[in-house]
C-alpha cells in the first residue's frame, strides 16, 4: 500500500504543475479594473497598456522585470515576451513602451528572457539572440547544436545555458566587432537540469526535478555545493541575489533556505504539503505555497535588535519610549536580539508568553493564509495575492488577516514582483495593468538590488577546462 502511495503522490503533482502552466495558457480578454472596485479596495490604476498578441493561439510567453542601472541609479523595466517572438520592453513606473521587437522564428520560444544590464537573450529552438536593452536591436545571434531546456542566464560579461538537459555552458558575451559569444568552457552534470536557475553575484544555480540544486561558480566551471531534498523539486528556487541566498520548496513538503557560500546557517520548515511553486522572496521574508495547506509567511533572516525593536513597535507590544529606555541602558548589547528581549523583559514591559509567540528568527513561520495561493506584491502594511479561485486577496501583512478581495481570474499570466509594492496583473490578450495602495503614490523598494558593476562581473573570465572541471563540446 505504501509503494502504490509513492507512486500515486508524484502523479498528482505532476498533474498540479500540468494544471497551473495550462491556467496561465488560457487565452483571455479582461477589462481594466472599474474605479469603484480599485477604490473599494484603496487602490489606484498606475496605467494600463497592451503589447501586441497575434491572435488566441498567441499570449504572454514571460513577464520579468529587469532593473537597468544608470551609475547609481536603478530604473525598473518589464520585458514581455510573446509566443509569437514579440519581446517589449516597457517602463514599470509609467507603463510606457521603450521598444519593442522581434527575433527568430514565431512559436519557436520556450522559456524565459535572460538579461543583464546591456542585453537581452532570448533562445528561439537552437538559436540564441542578443537584443540591446537600449533600442531592441539585435545585437548577435548564435546557433547551438542543441536546443536548451532551461531558461538562459546572463550577466556583466557572460552568458550561460544549459545544453540538452545536462551541459551548463560558459560563453564571453560579444564585445565590439564580434559577431556572437565565445564559448569557454562547461560543466556536465549527472543528473537533469530542467528548471529555471537563478543567479548570484558569483555562483549559478541550477535546480533538478529529480530533487536537488547544483550550486557552480561563475570564474570556473565546478561545483561549490549542492543542496538535496528527500523529494523532487517541481518549480526553480527563489533567490535574493545581494544576500548571495536561494530558497526553494519540495515535494517532501519542506522550504529550505539557504546562503550560497554558508555565510549564514541554513534553515528548513515543513509546511504538511508538498511545495510545487518558487517561493516569493523579498527582503524580510519568503513566501510559499504548500498544495492542501495554503500560503505561510516566513522570517527570511534573523532580526538583529533594531529590527526586532521595530518589529514590536510596528505591533503595538511595545512603545517607542520603553525600547528607547532599555535600548540606551543596553548600550552595544542592543544590537543583539537576545539581549534586547532579556532587557524589556527584566523590566516587566515583555512577559515570558509574549516573547514565546515571537517570529523573529530565520525560517520561522509568521502566519498562514490557508486560502491563499501566490503573492503578486508586498508592502509594508499588506500582501497582495490571489486565492485558488484567481482572486485578488489583500492581506494584512503582520498577522495574515484577510481584509478584502476581487475577481482578477481572467489575469492568468503570472507576475509576482519581489522588488517594488506594485501589482501587476496580465492577461493573454495583451492587457497589463498595474496598480498600488493609494498611500504609496511613489514605487517602495521591498527588496535590495544588486548593482552589476559592483558584483555580478566575475574578476576573470571562467577558467578553461583542466583538472576535470569542465570540458569543450
């Protein structure tokens, strides 16, 4: 009985991921949302605009967004990429359209845009493109001897793509006069590489059904670590690039966080159901979804003790002036949370029961929403997300309450935004509209970017193959 439930289990998730990949093909045509309904739920509209689709059979392939930096300046852009090989880029503050463009053949594009802060990569079967993220020219074009099964990666100088299903290949991005990439070297691995990887400053990671992530660095072809779970992994990892951190769910219904390098000790929580989505990841916290158990908020890092002073505050446990009294007879030692919380409770301003039902450490679980199903946006008094019937939820962001909701069913492309408080919604006919709290009139950064200049161009180019670390095609 046991066998039959270890081979029935995987199924049903496979059909689960099935489902929700075919829910974002549906090919619909909503209406912006009517004022009094925004209204009802203290939004505003920002904009709304259409990028061109072709017919039903067309629809949004991928929505990203793709900070570009300007000195020290980050503007936010989306890239949209359609089925029919349409790629738009567009301001995600004002929703103008910057450019827009084709490359290769139409129908032929499976996965998501790789970006850096000059190009735009696109894979088209075994053809690779580089746009120019100023005006959408094409930049260069490559043909491989096979077709990719994951979405490509990019960054300052280089270009990176799993080939068939187990070759991650290093490429140097063109420079003046060149034609196409310069391939460098590779890694080939032992097990698939079928999902979407991520990036950090100095390592790629690479996630596999069959239930691990293969950590490589970038300046050499080799693997730095590997984290394994006890089921397979069903969607790619969430990542924090600045903290150099990934988190990722599982089907043996565990969220594992963890810090690439081992800068900060690990951490894992179990949901009681399987994980089959990428966590939502910003800059306090992770967000995941468990199949039969609904959305939990987790503590993404430990609070030091200014964090965690403002965290009490925040929840009106405490008054600004009885942590200011405690902080400033602590001296230094207010830095550490421990000592903070020994502090105001020596004082009698916290009792042993409140301090027992803090969530201030790493990986510990905040609240859960048990209807709830993926986040769009965050900010800092409520979370955005949408129910198992595709409503919008608007939930109070410090206990998980529910506060209002609304049909947004016909939005089927997913886009989750970590970086800013905006939602935006997308439908397959074109529609994207974005919307926000009408107490933000400006963007609120919700999670630290990483400025490519200072961290995602390795110090050399990735070593050629020697020792066994990797090997030319």
């Amino acid at each position: 009985m046991k066998q039959l439930a270890s081979v029935a289990i995987p199924i049903l998730l496979a059909s689960l991921v099935s489902a929700q990949s075919e829910r974002s093909r549906l090919y619909s045509t909503p209406s912006v949302p009517p004022r009094e309904a925004l209204e009802r739920l203290n939004l505003r509209e920002a904009w709304a605009t259409y990028v061109p689709t072709d017919d039903r059979r067309d629809g949004i392939l991928s929505f990203q967004f793709a900070p570009v930096w300007r000195g020290d300046r980050a503007t936010l852009q989306l890239l949209v990429q359609t089925r029919s090989g349409l790629i738009a880029a567009l301001d995600a503050e004002t929703g103008q359209t910057l450019w827009r463009t084709r490359v290769g053949d139409p129908y032929k594009g499976t996965f998501a845009l790789g970006f850096n802060n000059t190009d735009v990569v696109a894979e088209r079967g075994t053809k690779v493109y580089g746009v120019s993220r100023e005006n959408g020219e094409q930049r260069w074009r490559m043909e491989m001897a096979s077709v990719s099964s994951s979405a490509p990666l990019a960054d300052a100088g280089f270009l990176y793509l799993v080939l068939g299903t187990r070759e991650v290949a290093y490429y140097g991005l063109p420079r003046q006069n060149q034609a196409r990439p310069d391939f460098l070297t590779s890694y080939t691995s032992v097990i698939p590489l079928q999902l979407q990887p991520v990036q950090t400053a100095g390592s790629l990671a690479y996630p596999s059904p069959e239930g691990s992530v293969v950590v490589l660095l970038k300046e050499r072809a080799r693997v730095s670590q590997r984290f394994q779970t006890a089921g397979a992994l069903l969607a790619g990892p969430g990542v924090h690039e600045a903290d150099n951190a990934i988190y990722f769910g599982s089907q043996d219904t565990n969220v594992y966080g963890n810090t690439l390098g081992g800068a900060e000790p690990p951490w894992r929580f179990s949901t009681g159901g399987a994980v089959s989505r990428t966590p939502f990841v910003n800059d306090e916290d992770v967000y995941a979804h468990a199949e039969g158990r609904g959305l939990f908020r987790l503590r993404r890092r430990t609070f030091d003790g200014k964090q965690l002073a403002a965290h009490l505050v925040r929840l009106a446990v405490l008054t600004q002036a009885q942590v200011d009294e405690v902080t400033r007879e602590l001296g230094p030692r207010g830095q550490d949370s421990a000592s903070l919380l020994s502090g105001l409770q020596r004082k009698g301003y916290l009792t042993q029961q409140q301090r027992d039902l803090l969530r201030y450490r790493s990986g510990e679980e905040v609240w859960r929403f048990s209807a709830g199903a993926e986040v769009l946006a965050v900010n800092p008094k409520f979370v955005y997300a949408t129910d198992r019937s595709g409503r919008l939820v608007i939930l109070d962001r410090d206990r998980g309450r529910e506060l209002s909701r609304y049909n947004v069913r016909d939005f089927v492309v997913p886009t989750a935004n970590e970086l800013t408080d905006r939602i935006y919604l997308a439908a397959n006919s074109g529609l994207v509209v974005c919307l926000h709290d009408r107490a933000y009139a400006a963007p609120v950064s919700m999670k630290k970017l990483l400025k490519p200049e200072a961290a995602l161009e390795p110090k050399k180019p990735p070593s050629l193959p020697g020792g066994g670390d990797g090997r030319v095609p």
